[in-house]
C-alpha cells in the first residue's frame, strides 16, 4: 500500500518532505537511517535525530558519525 499524505502515522516521514530536506550545513541530500530514527549528510559526516516524526536539523544537536558508519555509507 502506498502511503499518502492522510494515511501517514505522526511519527513516519513523508517522503517528499524527506525529498525538500538538505543538510544545513553543506546543503547536500539526506539520506534516512534503515530504522528511520535519523536522517544522515554523508557530506557532513553528522546524523540528525527524528523525534516523533520531526527531523532535528540542528548542528548543535547533530551527532558525528563514527568511520565505521561513514565507511557503510559507501
């Protein structure tokens, strides 16, 4: 079932906000982690936390990414 604007739970991401979304530091594309509980700039090397569906594009709040995450990134 594809997923439309009125069948989104409060807590999923819309994929064409995801689409509008950039990294406000490079303003690069994000990319959403498989458990969908952040959204990553590659180009940063930093992960954004969601919460209750809310992506936090703050870089105080960024978390940087470890080698080994940014290695299974490529």
């Amino acid at each position: 079932m594809i997923k439309t604007r009125d069948t989104l739970t409060p807590l999923e991401i819309d994929n064409l906000a995801l689409e509008m979304l950039v990294c406000p530091l490079t303003k690069t594309r994000l990319s959403i982690k498989e458990d969908k509980s952040e959204l990553v700039s590659a180009a940063a090397r930093v992960a954004f936390s969601i919460t209750d569906g809310v992506p936090l594009l703050c870089l105080s709040e960024a978390r940087n990414l470890t080698q080994e995450e940014i290695d299974n990134l490529k």
